[in-house]
C-alpha cells in the first residue's frame, strides 16, 4: 500500500494481480487498483481531472488524461473520501503507476494538484 498527502489531500493505493483477467502466454497481466481520496482540508473540494504516467517495462511509458475517475467527478467535504477500483493492463510482468488528480477548492475557486503516490505492478511470480 502506498500512501501520499499533497495539499490537504491523502491518497492512499492498494493493487492486486487479477489472474482471472490475465494471459500469461500471451504477455497479458491485469492489475486492479483500489484508491482513497480523503479531504483532511476545512473546506470542500471538488475532483476534476486525472493524469496518469503509466510504465510498463517492455513498452514505451504512455500518458493517459480524462475528467474525473470512473466517470465521477467527486465532491469531498473535510473529514469526507471516496474510493474506487479501476485497472491495467500491461504486456510486461513489471510496471508501475504514477500521476496526479487536478483538484478545485470550493471555498475559493482555484484550482491544484495532488500527487498519486507510485505505486508498483509487479506479477507476483517475479517477487520470488
């Protein structure tokens, strides 16, 4: 599990190796994620927009963008989270995971970004 607090905000990362939705002898490996987005901030915040870095050690590292997660936008009021479950795929037994979420303070209006801390994809064969 890998934890990160950026501006107020904690996000925490959970992964799992979904056997039932690889293929090992055609080099696929899926991975779930499991994220919580907790507001330590006094004021409400709104998630925006989500930019991933995603590395897979036998490709080229590819950039993904889009609005919200899992076509949410969520609103989190201090003390409040939101957790979600999303996946990747990789043709590679190693990879990993990185980005950000852009956030909007509801207070003031500005916009920020909170970091998603690296988190690693690893087939679990490759760990022994």
């Amino acid at each position: 599990m890998e934890t990160a607090i950026t501006e107020g905000i904690e996000i925490t990362v959970d992964t799992n190796f979904r056997s039932d939705f690889s293929s090992i002898p055609e080099n696929v490996y899926f991975f779930n994620y499991r994220i919580t987005i907790q507001n330590h901030n006094n004021f409400d915040v709104q998630l925006l927009k989500r930019d991933w870095y995603i590395f897979d050690s036998l490709n080229d590292t590819s950039f993904v963008s889009g609005e919200g997660v899992v076509g949410e936008q969520p609103l989190l009021k201090p003390s409040q989270n939101f957790t979600y479950t999303s996946g990747c795929e990789l043709q590679s037994e190693i990879g990993y995971m990185k980005g950000f979420y852009t956030f909007k303070n509801l207070n003031n209006g500005e916009f920020f970004q909170v970091f998603i801390p690296k988190f690693k994809l690893i087939y679990p064969p490759k760990l022994n």
